[in-house]
C-alpha cells in the first residue's frame, strides 16, 4: 500500500513538474511572438510607376509572336523584379480609401519569393503580434497558391503547419477580393522565374484582359473612384424622368382639352 502511495507521489510531482514547464515555455513563447506594433512607409504612386506599368503594356505586343512572327500557344511575359515591386506598391496604393503615411503591413519581393510583414494588435494595450512570411506565390487558371518558405512570429520561428495557416489564410484572403480575382483570371499561370523575375503565361487571345488588367494597375484610386460614381450618377439619371418634359406633357394636355371645347 505504501508503496502505491509512494508511486502516485511521484506521477503527481511529475505532473505538477510537466504543468510548471509547460506555463514557463508558454509565457517564454509569448513573450517572443508579441512586442510593440510596428509601421511601414505607405507606398507612394506618381508619375514613375504609372511609366513603368506603360512600358510592361508595350512589351505585351512582342509576348505574342516568336522570333519568326509567328503567334505562339502561350504568351509569355517576364517581368524583373522592380516591375514586380511596381505592380504589388500599386495594388496597395490602390487599396488605400483614406490618405496615409504608414500601414501595419508590407509586402517586398525579392530573390522570386513575396516577404510580408504583418503587425496584429492584441487585446494587450501597445503590444502586437509582429508576423514575417516568406512565400513563393503560383498561380493555375486563375486560382493563387502561396507556398511558405519561412516565417516568424516575432522572434519565434513558426512551425510548418502554421506556415500552411497562414499561406493558405493569406490566398483566401486575395482571393475573396473581386479585383485580384479578375487580376489573376487573366493568367494561365503565375510563376517565379530565374534572377528574382515573375513569369506570367496567357492565351494570346486574352491579350485585351491582360492589357485591360496592367492598365488598371496603373491608375489611380482616385480615378477609379470617379468613374464608379459617375456610372453611379448616370443609373440615378437614367432612371429619374425629367420634370420639364412632365410639365410639357400637361401643358399639351390642357391644350387639346381646349381646343375641344
């Protein structure tokens, strides 16, 4: 019986010891996933990235043949890794409704892989979790598929199945946008090429689109606002009759009963 007893003893501190490591390695993990919040510089739109989207638009026409002028089965067009940057800080510009010099996010690609930086807020005041992703982005018939390379939260490296979670939340996450959706349908396929560049592959027939969704990189957020509120304006016009014509319409009545009289 003492014995039994003398055994159990030892499961419980055993236990009690497993629980105190376990609190111990989890306030340890915490306190290098979370810091203080972090910003980065908003990205800037002018003169020199509307250029820059111009001048991927003209490459377009030379993707479609080969050297012999012949039209090819696949187009295929290489983008460096500046164009690259040019494309994603004008997606972002684009996104931004209210004017600001800093955003809790960034994404840089560099050496063919996308680096994302992503600060969340936690329900602690003034502290956040600080995310790092490193992700190779492919894309099939329009749907996007992001593979992780490495990530961190804060200083603690992520293990392989959060890296999933969180590509796999970041694809969902563009995907449900109606515009990147649009984007990417364009596209036979989307891929990292050599020296950093970003490979992008479509049917010469959907030339148009492709132009259609280069060009719309390249205009301004405050342009596409504007025309979506004068197609606003125009539905409201087209569907309102226009009080002049009604008075005449009463005018004429009124002018025939008269005359019958």
């Amino acid at each position: 019986m003492a014995g039994k007893r003398g055994c159990l003893k030892k499961i419980l501190i055993g236990l009690l010891i497993c629980l105190v490591l376990a609190v111990f390695i989890l306030i340890a993990a915490f306190s290098l996933a979370v810091g203080g919040p972090l910003s980065y510089p908003a990205p800037k739109y002018g003169a020199g990235e509307t250029s820059a989207i111009a001048n991927i638009v003209t490459r377009l026409a030379r993707s479609l043949v080969d050297k012999e002028g012949r039209v090819v089965d696949t187009a295929v067009l290489k983008l460096s890794q500046k164009e690259v940057q040019t494309l994603i800080d004008a997606a972002i510009a684009r996104s931004i409704r209210v004017e600001t010099l800093s955003l809790p996010y960034r994404a840089v690609w560099d050496a063919g892989r996308l680096h994302v930086n992503y600060s969340m807020p936690t329900s602690i005041h003034g502290k956040a979790v600080n995310l790092s992703l490193e992700l190779s982005p492919y894309v099939e018939d329009g749907e996007l598929t992001l593979i992780p390379g490495s990530g961190s939260a804060g200083r603690l490296p992520l293990p392989g199945f959060a890296l999933d979670i969180a590509a796999d939340k970041l694809a969902e996450m563009a995907m449900r946008d109606d515009s990147t959706r649009t984007a990417l349908s364009a596209f036979t396929r989307i891929e990292p090429g050599e020296d950093g560049t970003l490979l992008l592959m479509f049917d010469p027939r959907d030339v148009n689109t492709v132009v259609r969704v280069l060009k719309s990189a390249g205009e301004p957020r405050e342009e596409l606002d504007r025309d979506e509120d004068d197609s606003d304006e125009d539905e409201e016009s087209d569907g309102d009759d226009d009080p002049d014509e009604d008075d005449e319409e009463d005018d004429r009545t009124e002018d025939s009963g008269d005359d019958e009289d």
